[in-house]
C-alpha cells in the first residue's frame, strides 16, 4: 500500500506545478553554484592616484624614525614615506597624532597607510594587511667605534656586558647565558648609562633596544651597533586589508628601493 502512494519520480503524489517549481529552485541553486561572482572592485590605488595624495600616519615623537619641529617632518620613515609617494607619482601628506591612534586612523580613512615604526602584529591582520618589512629591530649588540673584535653576539663570550637592569635587554643576555655563554653582565639603572659605559670603555659592549641605540649612535656617537638583533622585530607598513592594490604598489616601490640601494642608504643616514 505504501508504494502505491508514490509518483513517478518516487515522490509522494504532489501537485505537478509543485514539483516543476522545486525543481526550478534546485536549478536556480546550481546555477548560482556553479557560476563565479564578479571580483570586487578594489578602488584603493586609484583612489590615491586621483587625489594626488599618500595620506601616511605617525606619532612624530619617536627619534630617528619620525620627529616634528616647526611644522616640519623629518626621520627616517618619513624619508621612506617621501620616496614610496614618489614613486608612485603622488605626493605624501603627514596625519601625525598619538601611536595608539594610528589603528583607528586607518580603519576609519583619515589615513591611507601607517609608516610609523609599526610592527606587524598577528592579531590585527582581520582588520590590517602588512608590507614585508623593511627594518629589523629589537635587541642589538653595540661596540664602540672601530672595535673588530666583537661582530656578532657568539663573539661576547667572556665579554663584559652592559645591560639596563630590569630590561628586555638584560632578558635577552640572560638567554645567552642560559644557551652557555659566558656573558659577564653588569647591570646600569638607565639604557643610556649602560650605553654611556661602553662608549668610555667601561665595558666590552652593551646589549641594548634597537631605537634607543641608533638614536645614541646619530646624536653622541662613539659606539657602533654590530650583527643582527637578538630578537628580531619587523617593521612594516599597515594599510586596510581591503586594499590590496595600494599594497602592492607600497611593496612594488618598496622591492625598487631594496634593488637600487636607495633603502640601504636611508639606513645607513639614519642609524
């Protein structure tokens, strides 16, 4: 008895019309499967373009990345921000404000990209897509000038070393200890006077913050900073994760700048 309640097509026996229109649904369905949408239309270069303008966003208190005086900009990423505009035939205008700031300043279009120092930071990538990096800091072993003896932290082995107590720096000596060297650290309560140490010869070198130790490298000299960081730390450029075209352009102008030597020279001015 039950299989006498089916159709033709194994249905119960429903209405003609409502079969052909479940059917439609289903082809409808398929259809919309099957065909590709259209790519979303990412205006974000041309934007820029039209307007004739990079909007870059900074916290011009932070020597020798970026600094303001009178009005005027200077520092090494604003020096990097000049030549990403130039190249892409635009000129660049400066929003400087607070660094806690410079997030919002992007999501809500006050800026087209941040050069501010910024390191790349997994846990913003749903709202923010990153350069490459374009500078390494963290962590770094300073000499003083012409001292060849020490070119990379495996050389501070029986070393004195100075570090600021309490310090990223003293944690990353520590590591060194920890993996066997024999580091002999001298603690200073001040970055700088672990710094001032190695510059009067008080000690063999001083593991110092990457920024702390170019900016006493431009202003006091003396010292030098040798090899690479202990811990790296990138530094990138932030735009919103949607312009993906403005991106490539800030990595194209980027890949000139490493190609042709003009990054390294903005290094080498800066730190």
């Amino acid at each position: 008895m039950r299989n006498a309640l089916k159709g033709r097509f194994g249905h119960p026996n429903l209405p003609k019309r409502l079969i052909l229109s479940a059917a439609a649904v289903f082809a409808l369905v398929l259809f919309v499967t099957l065909v590709p949408a259209p790519k979303r239309i990412d205006p974000s270069l041309t934007l820029v373009e039209e307007a004739g303008v990079l909007r870059v966003a900074l916290d011009a208190s932070y020597p020798p990345f970026e600094v303001e005086q009178d009005g005027a900009f200077s520092g090494f990423d604003v020096d990097l921000a000049r030549q990403i505009a130039g190249s892409m035939g635009v000129k660049v205008e400066f929003v400087n404000m607070g660094f806690d700031s410079l997030y919002d300043a992007l999501l809500t279009r006050r800026a087209d990209a941040v050069i501010s120092a910024f390191q790349y930071a997994p846990e913003m990538t749903r709202d923010m897509a990153f350069s490459a990096s374009y500078l390494t800091g963290g962590q770094v072993t300073v000499v003083a000038r012409g001292n060849t003896a020490i070119r990379d932290p495996s050389d501070l082995n029986g070393k004195r070393v100075a570090v600021e107590r309490g310090s990223a720096a003293e944690s990353a000596a520590r590591k060194l200890l920890g993996k066997g060297s024999d580091v002999r650290l001298q603690g200073f309560p001040t970055g700088q006077e672990a710094l001032d140490a190695v510059a009067a010869g008080q000690v063999d070198a001083t593991i110092a913050d990457f920024v702390e130790a170019a900016e006493f490298v431009r202003s006091k000299g003396g010292v030098q900073i040798v090899g690479r960081p202990l811990d790296p730390e990138p530094y990138v450029i932030a735009v919103r994760v949607r312009d993906q075209a403005l991106l490539r352009a800030i990595e194209a102008a980027l890949g000139q700048m490493r190609h042709d030597g003009r990054l390294d020279e903005l290094r080498r001015r800066w730190f």
